[in-house]
C-alpha cells in the first residue's frame, strides 16, 4: 500500500465520529424546553423571545399561587418583529 493510500485510509478511520458521542450530542442539540400554555410560540422558535406574562404581568404569580400560564416563571414565548 502506498503512501497516500495509507494516508487516505487512515483519514477516514479518524473522520468517523462514534456512535455513542453522536447519540450524546443529537439527544442535547434536540432538547427543547416545553412550552407554556401562555406561550405564542414554541421555545427556539426564529424570530421569537421572552415577553412579560399577559396574566400576571411577569411576576410569576396568580392569586398567591404559581402563575399556571407562565408555569410560575412570569415571561412567555412571544413573536418578536413586525412585517
């Protein structure tokens, strides 16, 4: 075998990624976190970001208790831009 050969062949052992590391790295870059009922769109949406609560005008509570619009958190996913 010669010399590019070798090179080439061991080029593309090395360029393979492995299976596991792949599984990994799919499983974090599809990790979306779940939306809100209040939420316009879904979380990572293009074009969207973080907009006080409607319902309880971002501080996380209704009535005493988490607010169940915004799970507690006081902002929602909303569209951002015009057109």
């Amino acid at each position: 075998m010669g010399l590019l050969s070798r090179l080439l062949s061991r080029f593309g052992e090395q360029d393979q990624p492995d299976a596991r590391k792949q599984d990994a790295a799919s499983a974090h870059l599809h990790t979306a976190p779940a939306a809100k009922p209040a939420d316009e769109v879904a979380p990572g949406t293009p074009g969207s970001g973080e907009g006080l609560c409607p319902d309880c005008g971002g501080d996380g509570r209704l009535d005493g208790a988490p607010c169940p619009s915004c799970a507690g958190t006081g902002v929602t996913i909303q569209g951002v831009g015009g057109g």
